[in-house]
C-alpha cells in the first residue's frame, strides 16, 4: 500500500499534483478539509462534534480529526494507497497518524516536500485568487501570513519523517509534468 504524505506550503502545487497521483496511482485523496466537511453533511457523530466547536470558532481537535480519517480508511480498505494532503500539520498529528496507520497494519511510506520559494508562492496564489473567488488568496498580506503559519508551525513535521528516511523534498518550479516525473521517480524508488 502506497501512503504519501503530499507537503508544502500553500500555492505549492499540491492540488494539482494530487490528481495526477490519483491517477497514476489509483489512490484515495484525503483531504481533512473535505473529511470534514462531509462527516458535517452526513451527520455523523463526529461531524457534529466538528460543526459545534467550528461553529464557536474553535479548532477541531486533533482526535476528532484521526477519528475521521480511520473512518475513511476503514471505508476504503481495498484502497491501493492513500495521499495525505492538509494533514499531519504538526508533529503530534504525525505521531498521532503513524499509532493510527500501525493500528491497521500500515504506515506512511514517503513525504514529498514540494519546494517553493515566498515570493513564487505569492506570486500563484494572486493569480489563483483572481479566478478562484477565495478572498485568502487576493489578498498579499493574508498570504505572507499563512506562508509564514506554514513555515513556523508546519514544516516542522519535515522533521519528524527525516527522521524515519522517509522525507524527500523537490523543486516544486517548473512544468506540472516535470515536477510529477520527480514525484514518480520518488515514490519508485521509495515505495
């Protein structure tokens, strides 16, 4: 089972890469964003317990999270692989993935790094929030912050899969088909 831990700040190209991986490689998308939103649509026990504390403006705690996510995994255990995109964001969620994915037999097989420089980023984030109606990405002070968020509080995760040997970064500049031919020639060589 191919499990990847698709990394990098927003405006990266993780979005776009994923479909590719989808296809190639037949593996389920798990996007916490949408695990969320759609454990709120179907009522569940657990998006109901998100939708309150979202609904007060918190955050929704990690356990809650790793609750929906084994769900998701439980619901697709003939699944070739799966690719993490929004999650783990810190060191505990990582931890909190591995106990979760060697419960079921499973662990993460690789993190790929996409590589952007700031002003690149902002650079792609303005141009997709002229067609993409999100204000976060029209607005240069709102993403300086978030690249910042991202370099403070998340690319320390990085860390935690040097660890394991299983990080490896690439240049996330230059043509899509490019940068996934270095994405494959990683999971090939990894996987």
């Amino acid at each position: 089972m191919l499990n990847l831990v698709l990394f990098g700040p927003p405006g990266a190209g993780k979005g776009t890469q994923s479909q590719h991986l989808i296809e190639k490689y037949g593996l389920i998308h798990l996007s916490t964003g949408d695990l969320l939103r759609n454990e709120i649509l179907q009522g569940t026990e657990l998006g109901l317990e998100a939708k309150k504390l979202m609904d007060a403006g918190m955050l929704v705690p990690d356990e809650v999270v790793i609750g929906m996510i084994s769900n998701k995994l439980d619901a697709n255990r003939d699944a070739e692989g799966f690719i993490f995109d929004g999650f783990p964001r810190t060191v505990a969620q990582a931890e909190a993935l591995d106990s979760l994915l060697k419960s079921k037999d499973s662990a993460i097989t690789v993190m790929i790094a996409l590589e952007v420089n700031d002003d690149e980023l902002e650079h792609r984030l303005l141009l997709r929030g002229k067609g993409s109606g999100r204000p976060d990405d029209a607005n240069p002070e709102v993403i300086r912050r978030r690249i910042k968020e991202y370099n403070d509080k998340t690319a320390p995760v990085a860390g935690f899969y040097k660890a394991q040997n299983k990080f490896t970064s690439i240049s996330g500049i230059g043509s899509i088909h490019d940068i996934f031919d270095s994405i494959s020639a990683v999971i090939a060589d990894k996987a």
